[in-house]
C-alpha cells in the first residue's frame, strides 16, 4: 500500500515515520478556505482540503492508497491562534497564553482507494489541554528570539526550547506537536492490514 502524508511539516513526517509507517510527501499547496470559526471544525475542513488536493492529483490507476491531510490550530477562549506573521504577533500570542489553559486542535482527514477502487474517507480530530507557566517579558522575549516560535501555531513549539513553560497537559501529546497518531492509526489499522 502507498501512503502519501499531505502536509509540509516536519513534525508530521517525524511523528509519522516514529510509529514505523512508510509514507512520502506530497504537499497539497490548496487555497486553504474556512467557512467557520469553531477550532474542531476548522481543523477537520483543512484537513479534508489538503487530502482531497493531493487526492485529486494522483493518477486515476493508482489503487490501494492512504492519503492522510492534518491541520494543527491553537484556541484560547474560542479564538484561534494561528503561525504569527512576525515576532512582535508571536510575543503578543505568547502574552496571552502565559499562566492560562487553552486548546489545542488537530484534524485529520484520510482518504482510501483499495484495490477495487472503492474509495472511503475518515474524518476527525483530536483536542489537548495545554497550561502555561506565567512568564515574564523577558523570558518571551528571550524565546521569540530563538526563532522557534515563528513557524508554529500558538508561536511555540511543545516539542524544543518552550516545554519549559508547559505546565500541564491533557490528552494527547503528539496532538499538540501536529498529529494523534495513535488515533489515526486506530482508525486507519484496518487498510494497513490490506
């Protein structure tokens, strides 16, 4: 079976490949369009849209395939933080999610074609609890200038230099860093098998 992650991030094709499947990468480069603002279900709409693209692209003949899309976003009292434009927004995201509780989203989409080409679809996603240390404004500073946080949604990262500010979790721990994976391999496990 060929399974293609639809997603450019380098904490999915770790996460991914740490639980021992093989896949490749095809980026879906999709206009990505929302048309609600509640994080679960923003997450699952970018998901479906990133699969779908790279779905859409493969050839007509290739059969038994497991296209997998995820999207990962941050809320904090139901406003989703999205990857800051610039250091001052990531300061400012930090800021906000200093000594409080907020969620974290990840959807996930699967797309399955067998071998007799019938094609099936998966949609769901996982939520995580994160508390946060109060910081100062050194210490946001100090992070902002690592660089770390400018590609993340929430602008850090759980995963490096800013687990020294999480205080507590609930639920998933590679959910927050981009993709349940042990949810998406439950769900998935039966086309594995094939």
């Amino acid at each position: 079976m060929k399974i293609i992650l639809a997603s450019a991030s380098p904490r999915r094709r770790e996460l991914l490949g740490q639980i021992g499947i093989g896949f490749e990468v095809r980026i879906s480069n999709v206009e990505e369009r929302v048309t609600t603002v509640e994080p679960a279900a923003v997450v699952e709409e970018l998901s479906r849209q990133k699969a779908e693209a790279v779905y859409a692209s493969l050839e007509a003949d290739v059969e038994d395939v497991l296209v997998v899309g995820a999207d990962t976003v941050v809320a904090l009292e139901g406003q989703i933080l999205g990857k800051p434009s610039d250091p001052e927004q990531a300061a400012e995201m930090l800021r906000r999610l200093a000594g409080n509780i907020h969620g974290v989203y990840t959807g996930v989409t699967l797309l399955y074609r067998s071998g007799s080409g019938m094609v099936q679809r998966r949609v769901f996603h996982e939520s995580t609890k994160v508390e946060f240390f109060p910081m100062t404004e050194e210490e946001i500073r100090r992070y902002v200038q690592s660089g770390e946080c400018m590609d993340k949604a929430g602008a850090y990262g759980i995963q490096g230099l800013f687990a020294r500010y999480v205080k507590k979790i609930e639920g998933d721990y590679n959910n927050v860093v981009g993709l349940p994976v042990g949810r998406l391999y439950q769900e998935a496990k039966e086309w594995l098998k094939s």
